[in-house]
C-alpha cells in the first residue's frame, strides 16, 4: 500500500485558479464521498488521497462506462437504420 502524501488547503488553493473558499467546498464534497481525508495539523488542514475509496469509484465508473458505450453503440445503429433509405415504413 502506498502512503499518499498529503498537501494544506492553502497550496491546494494556490494550484487552481478559484477562491479558497471555492476550494474548501470541493474538498468538503470530496472528504463527504470519502474520497480525500482532512486532518488537522496545527493551523493547517492536510488533505491526503483515500487510494482505496478512489480505485472502487474508478471501478463504478468503468462500469457505468461500458454501459453507456453499448447505449451509444445501440443508438448509432438505429439511427443509420434510419437514414437506410431502403427501410421506408409506408
């Protein structure tokens, strides 16, 4: 297992361009879907990976992507049927 260096809420701030504020709400949202931990250290708050939680969001979202594709794939197939001039329902 890897440990996963944490980084403050200031240098995650510091690294995109939005609010610090803006920055704690994404973070909040993240530590919620348990996907990032905030511990406290001193005056700051480090923000460490949760690896694990992420590889099993990774694994729902393969998931959801192979459904989608085969979605996709069905919708590409009805639609050249029906720019098919040979199948004309009259």
């Amino acid at each position: 297992r890897t440990l996963v260096a944490g980084v403050t809420v200031s240098q995650l701030a510091h690294s995109y361009d939005m609010s610090f504020a803006a920055v704690q709400k994404h973070v909040a949202v993240l530590e919620e879907a348990r996907l990032v931990t905030k511990e406290p250290r001193g005056r700051e708050r480090m923000v460490r990976g949760n690896p694990d939680r992420i590889r099993q969001a990774q694994r729902l979202l393969d998931g959801f992507e192979v459904v989608w594709r085969s979605r996709i794939d069905r919708l590409d197939v009805l639609l050249a049927e029906d720019d098919d001039p040979a199948s004309t329902d009259t």
